[in-house]
C-alpha cells in the first residue's frame, strides 16, 4: 500500500528488500513483539505501552531516519505513521488472541 499511494521514498535498502522501510524488519516489528511477550492478557497496558513506543518511532526515530537519508516521508507525516503502527500493533495483538482460541481449541480435540 506503501508503494502505490506514495507514502514514502526508501533512499537506502537491503539489496533483496527492495522499498521495504527499517519498521518492518527493525525496530517497530522486534519492539512490538517483546511488548506483546511481557504485556499479553492485559489490553490495556499493551496498548499504552505500545502508544509510547509507537510515538517514539513516529516522532522521533522516523526524523532521524530521514535525517540519515535512509528514507523520506512523501504522502505521510508522522500522524500518519504513529496511526499505522498502532493499527498494526491492534492486529498482532488480536492476531495472537485469535491463535490463543485455535491452539485451545485443537489441543481439546
């Protein structure tokens, strides 16, 4: 989706992962799991945890990456990115819960 609505421009990659930014492979993936691990069963505190994170990487990670000439903002600000990294967080998280209930499921069968 990145690509087609021009949300951003990766100026410096990993030769096989091409216009893939640093968040998928880094940072926002690796950051978003540990705070699932240590934060599951309890919503509340992983999403507040995560909004913190998220803020980071939005605010002030993402400024620096552009900085470094790694990758520009285009059609996206920073709004932009906190909101899809927070979308993307809910769905692993609703993700496992729903992997939670099929392992259950199999494990009583």
């Amino acid at each position: 989706m990145a690509e087609k609505f021009d949300w951003w421009e990766i100026k410096q990659n990993i030769n096989l992962l091409d216009n893939i930014t640093p968040f998928v492979y880094g940072v926002f993936l690796v950051g978003t799991v540990i705070i699932l691990y240590f934060t599951y069963e309890r919503f509340i505190v992983f999403f507040k945890t995560n909004l913190i994170a998220d803020t980071f990487l939005s605010f002030g990670l993402s400024k620096w990456y552009e900085y470094l000439g790694i990758y520009e903002l285009k059609n996206m600000n920073e709004f932009g990115v906190l909101l899809l990294t927070t979308v993307i967080a809910l769905l692993i998280y609703l993700y496992q819960k729903w992997q939670d209930g099929v392992m259950i499921k199999k494990e009583f069968s």
